[in-house]
C-alpha cells in the first residue's frame, strides 16, 4: 500500500516553486489561486528570500500550493492506500482525499496562516527540535523549562515550542542522552496553547466549508487514527493549530496499514527523511522538483496494489 504525504511550515526555500511553475498549466493555476486568497504565490515561490517565505501568513498557503501542484502530476489517487499531512500539511492531505476543492484548501490555509501569524506577534515564541534521546526524558525536560512537545515526530526527533526565553534555556541546557538542539526557522510556537487566538478565525472559516468524506484513508496528526467523515477531517484540522502533532503516531498507523511504499509531495524530503529511520526498508521518493516525478512514478507502478 502507498501512503502520500505533505510536508508542513519550514519545509519551504526560496524559489522551491519556480520549476514546478514550469509545467503546462501550472502557472495559470497558480495564478487562479493567487487571484482568489489575494497573495501572488508565484512571487512568493520564485522570487521571495527566506525572511519572506518564513512569514506564516506566506510559508503556508505557499506549501498548499507546491503540494497540490506536485499531487497534481501523479495521476489518479486510487494508486494510494492512504494519505496524511504534517501539520499544515494536513491541508494539503485533506484536499488529495476530496474533502476540501483545491480552492477551498487555499481559502483555508490562508485564514490558519493569517490567523496564526497574528496570534505569534502576541508573544516571540519559536521551536527548536531535540535529536536523540528517550522521549519521556526529553518530554520531562521540556515539561520543566515550560516548553511544550508541540511535534512529537518519531526517529528520535522532537520539536518544543515556548518562548524565545524558554527555547535559549532549552540551548543551553538540553535533554539528558540528547545529541543536540536545532532552532527552526519558524515564526511562532505552533501547536501550543499560543496558537488559541487563531482558533476563532478558524472555526468561522470552517462553519463556510461543506466537505465531503475522505475518498481515502485519512490519518490524523491529533492521534494517528484514520478519519473518514469530512466533517471530523475539518473540526481536526480546526484544533490542530494549538495541539501537539503526533506524527508518531501517523507512522505507527502506516505500519499497521501494509505500507509499502512512501511519496512525499513538494517540496519533500523531511517526512521521507523521518520515515527512513522509523519504517525502515519501507522505499519512498521526496518531489524536490518535477524530475523526480520519474522517481514516484515508477514506485507507484512497483506497489500500487
């Protein structure tokens, strides 16, 4: 069974997007898209340096786009057995599997990072991501500074988030059995409780959707569990803004699936990285660019069932 992906906020560099803007139609659908959320996408994704692009109110409708552009060039959805997204990236997943229009998805994600961008000027807060280490140790460490394990990721892997007080107290003193701390390149604690302002926002933007059920399995980043009514994919994706990401739990769920197989859509390359290390021998491909649309196309045609 394949699983697709979506990478969420830091996965984006600057000009990520020009080479996909060079496939046919590509552009007019981005521009579609810039029209209707009021952003130029395409600026933002070939011209735009990383201070720009780390903007929330930028980096997410930006990483919907490139991952809607990329789904868009695998073919039908049925060669995959399930999909799920990294936080934002939940987004992207929710449109692959039918629940929000492409349109929708964008109008969305553009409210959670407006939303989200506004709650973060309240307070400088940020993420730092711990590697190595036992979880609970690392989690009681956290739990003591103040921070929050806003990204639980698996493979060793977990993302804090507080304020920028807490997170130079985490640099200076991190987890016992911990290799090392590495500050993200994001613009707010993302899934903790300084995220609740943008909830509101949210909860009106969805009460105007009217999506439909998953044409797929749909993992959840609030559990690892697969959803399969449109209705709790929204709510989810509601929430999600200020909870914890178990993406631990989203890999566990796969195992459990039969994956066989893993494709992570643009701009790819963390969550195929993390999954080499917690579903080893399980093959996947990261959509850097469209050359490496070959790569996908022949693990779809290897293990689509």
């Amino acid at each position: 069974m394949l699983v697709l992906v979506a990478p969420g906020q830091g996965a984006q560099t600057p000009g990520f997007l020009t080479p996909w803007l060079e496939l046919p139609g590509a552009a007019d659908r981005v521009a579609g898209w810039s029209d209707a959320i009021g952003l130029d996408l395409a600026h933002y994704g070939t011209k735009a340096d990383a201070d720009e692009i780390r903007d929330t109110a930028v980096a997410q409708p930006l990483l919907v786009a490139a991952g809607l552009l990329s789904a868009s060039e695998l073919g039908a959805r049925t060669a995959f057995g399930a999909v799920a997204g990294h936080s934002v990236g939940e987004i992207t997943a929710a449109a692959y599997a039918g629940v929000l229009s492409d349109t929708d998805a964008l109008s969305f994600v553009r409210t959670r990072g407006l939303g989200m961008a506004e709650a973060a000027a309240i307070t400088a807060t940020g993420m730092a991501a711990i590697l190595g280490g036992e979880p609970d140790v690392v989690v009681a460490h956290l739990e003591k500074l103040g921070l929050t394990p806003a990204n639980v990721n698996g493979a060793g892997q977990i993302v804090a988030a507080g304020t920028m007080e807490q997170i130079a107290a985490l640099e200076a003193e991190k987890p016992e059995g911990s290799m090392k701390v590495v500050a993200l390149k994001v613009a707010g604690a993302f899934h903790t409780h300084h995220m609740a302002p943008a909830v509101t926002g949210l909860e009106k933007a969805a009460a105007a959707l009217t999506p439909a059920d998953p044409a797929l399995k749909y993992v959840s980043n609030k559990d690892g569990q697969v959803v399969t009514t449109g209705a709790d994919v929204v709510a989810r994706l509601v929430g999600q803004v200020a909870n914890p990401v178990r993406w631990d739990l989203c890999m566990e769920t796969f195992a459990e699936l039969g994956v066989t197989g893993i494709i992570e859509l643009s701009p790819g390359g963390t969550l195929t990285g993390l999954a080499k290390r917690a579903l080893k021998g399980v093959p996947s491909v990261a959509l850097r660019t469209p050359d490496d649309l070959e790569k996908a196309a022949a693990l779809v045609a290897e293990h689509a069932a």
